[in-house]
C-alpha cells in the first residue's frame, strides 16, 4: 500500500495562488501575476492491528496581485483580504494595548 498522505502532500503542493486565483493572466497587453499567502498540514498514522488514518487541511489568503504594463510594474492589493487581517489585528492590538497601560498604572 502506498503512502497515502505523502502522495495527497505531493498533489497539494501546487495549492496556493492558483487555488485563490488561477493562473497569470495577459489583458491588452497588461499581464496580472496573482499573490497568495498559503500554507497546508498533513498527517497520518496507523496502530498496531493494522488501523490507519488521515488527515489534512490548509488555508489560503489571497493577497493582491502584481500588474505588468511594458516596462512598468506595481503591486495592487486585495483589499477585502487586507481588511480581513487588519481589523482583528488592530482590535488585538487596541486590547494588548490598554492592559498594557492598565498595568502599567498599578
């Protein structure tokens, strides 16, 4: 029997930006290279009697992508991913923050 869950890692491997986005794409001369942040995690294992399972997971953000247009190149965020990171950042942040100074208070 073949490794199950190194042979689902292998197919896997090509997740990320063209899961979120598809390949890169030429528009009129203007070329969009798509950028994703991704990370997966497998696993698997077996007991004595011969059991054996697996299992695995992963997450991708789509981070914006690159434009192309003849010798100029510049980055355009996704914005709904952006914000998505950003307001459960600064929320933490705000609250880290004021038991920070709470503390500091005492």
């Amino acid at each position: 029997m073949s490794n199950f869950v190194l042979d689902l890692g292998k197919q896997t491997a090509s997740f990320g930006v063209t899961t979120a986005y598809g390949e890169q794409q030429d528009v009129d001369g203007i070329r969009f290279i798509p950028v994703a942040l991704s990370w997966s995690g497998f696993g698997g294992g077996s007991d004595e009697s011969g059991n054996a399972g697996g299992g695995g997971g992963g997450y991708v953000i789509p981070l914006g992508a690159y434009v192309r247009k003849g010798d100029d190149l510049r980055f355009e965020p996704n914005i709904v991913a952006f914000l998505a990171v950003a307001i459960p950042f600064a929320w933490v942040a705000g609250r880290t923050l004021s038991r920070v100074i709470r503390a500091l208070k005492k």
